[in-house]
C-alpha cells in the first residue's frame, strides 16, 4: 500500500507538510507523476508551481538522488529494496471548489492539487493520515479505517477526492433510498439549513427515480460559505465541494436560488461525468491535455438538467425556473461565438482558453449554449413522447454502470433511437452540434411549443443598445455588436466621454479616449435595437404546468 500523511506545522505560512512513504523492489524505476490538472476543469493548472522542498530518502534515513525529468514529474533509481520516504512542502493558497486552502481555521485541500501517481502502481490501495490535532472536524471524500486515516482504492479515486479539517463544522444528514448523504458547512450560515436540506433531498429523490440508483453508497455535500464573493461548485465521485459567497447573501432569495442550482448541478454530475464519461477521460491522465468533443454531454446536459430538476422535484417553481433559464437565454443572445466555432470545436478549446471569454466571439460557452442545445433535443423528443431524461437513463445503463466510456455519436444514437425521424437527429447535430448554425430560430420556436414566449422590451439606455454597445459602470465599452457600424468605428476598452445626436437626427456624434489619446466619431443611427432585453413569458397552457416534462 502507499502511504500518505499531511500535516500543517505553519498554517500561516500555508504550506501543507506532505510524506510519502511506499515499499520498492531493488532497481525499480520509480516515477512520479504530479497532476497538471484535475477533473472537472480541462485547463492546464500546473499543480507543480506549488511544491517545494521535494527530498528522496530509504529507510535509514539516506538520501536517494533524483532527476526532474519534466516540470511535473520525478523519478529515481531505487538500488536495494526498501521503503522510500518522499517529502515536500504544498502551497496551499488559493481557494476555489477546486484548489486548496490554509489558514487559522481550516486545511482544505482538493488531493489531486499536490498527491504524487506513482507511474505502473496506479491501482495499489493509498492511505491518507491527517496530522491535523488542531482541526478536529472532517469532512473527507474517502473510506475512514481509522480514527484519522482514510483509504483510497487506487490513484484514480484519491485524485478525485477532497479533505476539509476544521476548527468548527456544520453537519447535517438525509438518507434517499440506501445512500446516505452528509451536508457541510464551512462558515456562517445564514439561511434555513433544515428548509435547504429538505430541497436537496427532493432534487436527488427526483433524480435517483429516473436513474434508477445513486452511483455511491455516500455521498458528501461540502459547502465553502465564504465573506466575500465567489460561486464555484467541482464535482467528485462521492462528493462535491462548492464555494459560495458572501455568505450574508443567502439571507437573500435569489441567493439561495444560486447555491441551489449550484448544487443541483453539481449532484448530477455524480452520473454525467463521474460515471457517464468519454472514453477519452475514462481513466484520466493527468499528466497532459486530454481533448473530447463531448462538452454538450459533460456541461450542456449538466447545466440543463441542473435547473430541470429543480423544477422537477418543486425545489423551483414555474417563475424561478424560468427566470434561471432567462438569464442564460439572454447571455447567449449576446454572443455569436456560434459563427466561428462549433460547440465540438469549442469543447476541444477548453483547453486553450475554455473558461475565460478570451477574444470576441471566438466561441460557444459549452454550459450555457449547450443548455439551450439540450432544450431544443428535449422538446423534440417530447413531442415524440420520449425525453432527453431518458436518453440520459440510456447512457447511465450503457455506459454509466458498467463504467465504460462513451464517444459522443453514442450520444446522437441515444437520441436517434428514440425519435421517429433519426435523420432529423443527424441533420440537427450537423447544424448545431458539428456545425456553426444559429441555434436561435429553433430554439425560439421550442420554447413557443412549451408555450414559453420570448418577448423583447427595451433596456433602461435605450441609446447605447440603439448604437450597439454594452459598457460597464466607468462607461468603458466592454462588447460591440458585430453587426451595428458602430462595429467600424468603435473599440473595444474606449472610456466613452460624451454622446450626442446630430442637428440632423440621422448621426452620431461620439467622443471617446482610446490609449489615453481623444478621438472625435460620427457614425449613422440605426433602426435597430442591437441589445434588446429578454423576458420568457409562460403562456396560460404551457405544459410546465402540468407536468408534460416530469
């Protein structure tokens, strides 16, 4: 078995102390690989940049020599066998849902951030013993054997694991069928806990009626309520971690509404994801970028059902729901990344530069469009009398429970299976999945047969969405409608100074600092409103009522 052990001498410092200890035979070649990213994010994270002090010793305490042979991996010749001892410090200071965090009142730390693979021993069992006196509450997302010591199965399970020792924790329970799941608090809380709990039983009663099971015999909710502002949410084979702030908001409703969804989210992907993955990331190398084209499935499903569901299980009602679905409606009507990149293409830039906006319009944000892609899948299927609900019982028995990876044309085949007019199937993934076509007209038009209306009011400055501009509070422009000429004339990151209307009615006459140099602009007014505001409307039968997609 290998052995870990963290400990904190110095939490102010926030360096985690972290042994190694495992058993060699004589000559082996020992490599040891550090993640460079972990699942969930596919993004380059460079975990590396945060260890130092690494040492190589055997059981009498002398040191053995090594070789860094890349910026994430060592290796060493071991001469006689042995137990090896591997020490290093971890700088455990960034705090997010997925990184890890010291301080006076906590250690937290996501293991695939700073625990070594051992490159050939991948599937040995690995025990993690925390000497952590000084924070005696846990929450950790692995088998306890002891007292303080949790164990692993293999690497693949501690990589996807996370530890929280605290100073003070809030635990609540619930039990769906047979599995048990663990809610915790790290911070103040400021809401109903036992009114929060109840909702997160009814979304995961609601979805272990459709899958069938729960994938875990437990399961681990850990909640980061933090002061300030933050919202992230990472999923984990037998938990999540979900870092929301400032905590004193979710005295708020529509606060709480967040850290709902969030967490209705984050709970499916225990099947989409944990289980139900691409043959590409099933098992995971953490060594180098792993491309798939299955972001629809991994994300756009996600995010779609992680709202569905909590209307589905009454967590939401009708109004909520559709204000949630509203803000993504709006958020992709802005943006025209779809004429330059598929959603496939763009899951495969994940890795380039995936979760920042990057340069306009360059590509599709694969939770958001492929939210509304998976809504105008589900409403097809409905009027057929099927659901993307039950493609998604389809992939969790073909490729969930037997845990073997899917490719995303088992995904199209899914659909197809259950429609009347599989090639209507293929020439929509053509379209909108393979393809660069605007997704609105048809998502326009399943929204009407859910009897939901977009209707299109003016915003509060009228002017700036006549000319086509969105800036922000300092008024510098922040995003130019592609297809306004003020597109030819206007940048990007211009503090905009003055704005007038021509004697003429017919001009613009705009004065922006651009480079910290003034230039004078006149450009023609247009009849369109280029940012129009977005407002779903259910009409009087809309089958949300009533249950058509429970």
């Amino acid at each position: 078995m290998i052995h870990y052990r963290i400990s904190c001498p110095n939490p102010a410092s926030q360096f985690l102390q972290i042994d190694l200890r495992f058993s060699c035979t004589p000559n082996e070649k020992v490599q040891l690989q550090l993640p460079a990213w972990r699942a969930g994010r596919y993004q380059i994270a460079n975990y590396a940049q945060n260890l130092r002090g690494f040492t190589a010793s055997n059981s009498k305490g002398e040191s053995i020599s090594f070789t860094k042979t890349t910026k994430d991996r060592w290796e060493l010749i071991v001469p006689d066998e042995s137990l090896i001892y591997i020490t290093y410090e971890y700088w455990a200071g960034k705090m997010d849902a997925g990184s890890a965090w010291v301080d006076d009142q906590q250690v937290y730390v996501n293991l695939v951030n700073c625990c070594f693979e051992l490159l050939g021993r991948s599937v040995e069992p690995i025990s993690v013993q925390l000497d952590l006196e000084d924070y005696p509450q846990r929450a950790v997302t692995l088998t306890q054997t002891e007292p303080s010591t949790w164990i692993a199965e293999n690497y693949q399970i501690l990589a996807d694991s996370t530890i929280l020792a605290a100073k003070k924790l809030h635990r609540e329970t619930y039990t769906v069928g047979s599995t048990h799941f663990h809610v915790w608090f790290h911070g103040e809380i400021h809401f109903d806990s036992t009114t929060f709990i109840h909702q997160l039983q009814a979304f995961t009663s609601r979805m272990m009626e459709d899958f069938g099971s729960f994938p875990e015999p437990e399961y681990q909710f850990i909640f980061q309520l933090l002061p300030y502002p933050h919202y992230h949410g990472v999923e984990h084979r037998r938990g999540t971690v979900i870092t929301f702030g400032p905590a004193t908001s979710l005295q708020e409703e529509e606060a709480l509404e967040e850290l709902l969804g969030i967490s209705c989210h984050e709970l499916y992907h225990a099947w989409n994801v944990c289980r139900i993955r691409p043959k590409e990331l099933l098992p995971y190398d953490f060594s180098k970028e792993t491309y798939t084209k299955a972001g629809l499935v991994l994300e756009g499903v996600t995010t779609y059902f992680g709202d569905m569901y909590l209307l589905k299980s009454g967590a939401y009602d009708l109004p909520t729901y559709l204000r949630h679905l509203e803000k993504i409606v709006q958020r992709e009507a802005t943006h025209y990344g779809w004429k330059n990149a598929s959603i496939e293409e763009s899951s495969i830039d994940l890795w380039l530069d995936g979760y920042v906006l990057g340069i306009p319009d360059r590509k599709v944000n694969i939770y958001s469009h492929g939210a509304l892609i998976c809504l105008c899948l589900d409403v097809q299927l409905l009027q057929e009398g099927s659901s993307l609900a039950q493609v998604m019982i389809g992939m969790w028995e073909n490729f969930g429970l037997p845990f073997q990876g899917y490719e995303v044309q088992d995904f199209e085949k899914e659909i197809a299976e259950r429609s009347a007019d599989p090639e209507k199937i293929t020439q929509f993934f053509d379209a909108f999945v393979r393809g660069r076509e605007d997704l609105f007209p048809v998502l326009e038009n399943c929204l009407q047969e859910l009897g939901i209306f977009i209707r299109r009011e003016e915003k509060e400055n009228s002017v700036f969405n006549q000319i086509g501009i969105q800036v922000n509070a300092q008024q510098v422009i922040q995003k130019i409608h592609p297809e306004s000429i003020a597109y030819k004339h206007l940048m990007a990151n211009d503090l905009l100074l003055s704005i007038d209307l021509h004697p003429d009615s017919l001009h613009w006459q705009i004065e922006v600092e651009r480079q910290g140099r003034g230039v004078l602009l006149s450009f023609a007014m247009e009849a369109q409103n280029f940012y129009p505001q977005l407002r779903l409307e259910a009409g009087p039968n809309t089958p949300l009522r009533n249950n058509w997609m429970h």
